[in-house]
C-alpha cells in the first residue's frame, strides 16, 4: 500500500515502469488478501483444506490469479529495463505509458482466465481419479499446465533479462576504458544491477521452487491423505508462507534506494547547517 500511495502521489514517478510497479504492488497485495482468506478457513474447519470443497474453490482461485499476475509482472518489468539499457534512451521514449498500461492489462486478463479455470468447470469436486491430494479440489492435470510455464517464466526471463543488463554495462564499461574516460559510473551501476538481480532471481527460487516441488510430488504421489499427514501438508503450509513473503521482499527489491534513503535521512534540516554544508 505504500508502494502504490507513494507512486501515484508523486508526479515524478508517473512513468511507464512505475505502472508496472504499481501494478506488482496491487497483485500483491491481492496474494496477502487471498492468502489470508484461505488462512481464516484454515482456522474455521481445517478439514476443508485437506479434503476440499467448494468453498476453497474462490479463495484458491483468487490466490493462484494473483501469483500468476505477479509473475506476469516481475517477467514485464525486467523486460522493459532490459530494452531502456540495450536501447539506451530512445527505449526508454519506445515504452511510453500506454504500452505499460496494454501490459497490465494483458497480465490481468491472462491471469483471471488461467487462473479462474477451475471456477469454470476445470476442478475435481466429483471426480476423485485426477484430484490434487494437497490442493482439494484442484485437478492434478490443472496444476501441472498452470505451474510448469509460468515458474518457468518466473526462472529464466528475468535471468535472461537481468544477465543480458550486466553484459550491456560491462561492454560499455570497456568501451570507455579503452577511450581513456572514466567509468565509474558504468561500474556503481553494474555492481547495482547485479546485486538487484541475484536478489531478484533467487527471491524467486525461494518462493516458487518449493511450490512447483509440492506440484511434481502431487503429479506422482498415488497415496491418500491419512498416509500423507501431516508432514506434506505442513510443507504445503510452508510454500504458501513463502510465496506470501515475496509481497514483502518484492517492494523492498525493486522501489526501496537505501541510498537515497539514507541521503534523506543524514541531511541536515536546519538552513544554517544546509547553507553550511553546501
């Protein structure tokens, strides 16, 4: 909520990438929501969650929507820095907002459709052959042709995308120091972005890797479910804490500058000690 306060109260962040940053605030936010709806369940009749009904149909659906756009997200804002960086500034003037807000659009519209399958018919509350025996009353198959592509995604765009950034900077690094200029600017900004990214990315492995494991153990467990209690459900319970904890970790990653932060806060509020200090 900060996040997004912040961004549309402050004019000079209205650009394109601020949408998208937005955008990743509202599907988080979204998470927190369903995931604390599913938690409340949780607490009213636990049975619910390991047998499945029909009330966990909407909860879960609003859950795996708002993962799936805030994949769609994460995947969309490393591709627009990776066109501003190999583009230089003329990208940066090709993504105008009305492409950011396409985008988002795009993002929400997929995500509802995927994840809203199950509403639509796509479940297996009468039938026991193909049901999800940690994720009642999803269907095994629906799990698999949700979670393969899109953590995919989530793995390998922004590794591309961020690596692809790194190699841009060094090369124009290089590129200085062979006409004899400075470079320390390309320097801070690569160390910067390969910093960000290594935190990006392996935010991600933290949070979605454990998930698509619980999927791929679903796909071949045969077991019912007195035979998996309660170990592989608390590891369930563990995948959705983590997925969750990237509502917090993603605003920290990709709006929050230490630095400018700390400037802000070692300045001097006094305009006698400002004047001094200029």
């Amino acid at each position: 909520c900060t996040v997004i306060f912040t961004r549309l109260a402050t004019r000079d962040l209205h650009k394109p990438i601020s949408i998208l940053f937005c955008n990743l605030a509202v599907s988080d936010l979204f998470t927190s929501f369903s995931g604390f709806w599913i938690s409340m369940l949780f607490i009213t009749n636990p049975d619910i969650t390991i047998f499945g009904s029909q009330d966990m149909l909407a909860p879960y659906a609003l859950y795996t929507t708002s993962i799936l756009s805030t994949i769609y997200n994460l995947v969309s804002i490393g591709i627009e820095r990776y066109l501003a960086v190999a583009g230089s500034m003329r990208a940066r003037f090709r993504v105008t907002r009305n492409h950011s807000v396409a985008v988002v659009f795009i993002s929400w519209v997929l995500a509802f459709f995927l994840g809203c399958l199950p509403l639509m018919g796509w479940n297996c509350l009468h039938a026991e052959r193909n049901i999800s025996v940690l994720y009642s009353p999803f269907c095994v198959n629906y799990l698999v042709f949700i979670t393969t592509p899109n953590v995919a995604a989530a793995f390998l765009v922004p590794l591309f995308t961020y690596l692809r950034i790194i190699i841009i900077l060094r090369k124009r690094k290089l590129r200085m120091q062979a006409c004899g200029q400075a470079t320390g600017t390309y320097r801070s900004a690569e160390t910067q972005v390969a910093r960000t990214s290594i935190s990006i990315w392996l935010l991600a492995l933290v949070s979605y890797a454990p998930f698509l494991a619980s999927v791929v153990f679903d796909a071949a467990n045969r077991r019912c479910h007195a035979d998996l209690y309660p170990g592989a459900y608390i590891f369930r319970n563990c995948t959705a804490m983590l997925i969750t904890l990237t509502c917090l970790g993603n605003p920290l990653l990709y709006t929050l500058r230490l630095r400018a932060l700390r400037a802000r806060l070692q300045a001097p509020r006094c305009p006698a000690a400002r004047a001094c200090a200029i």
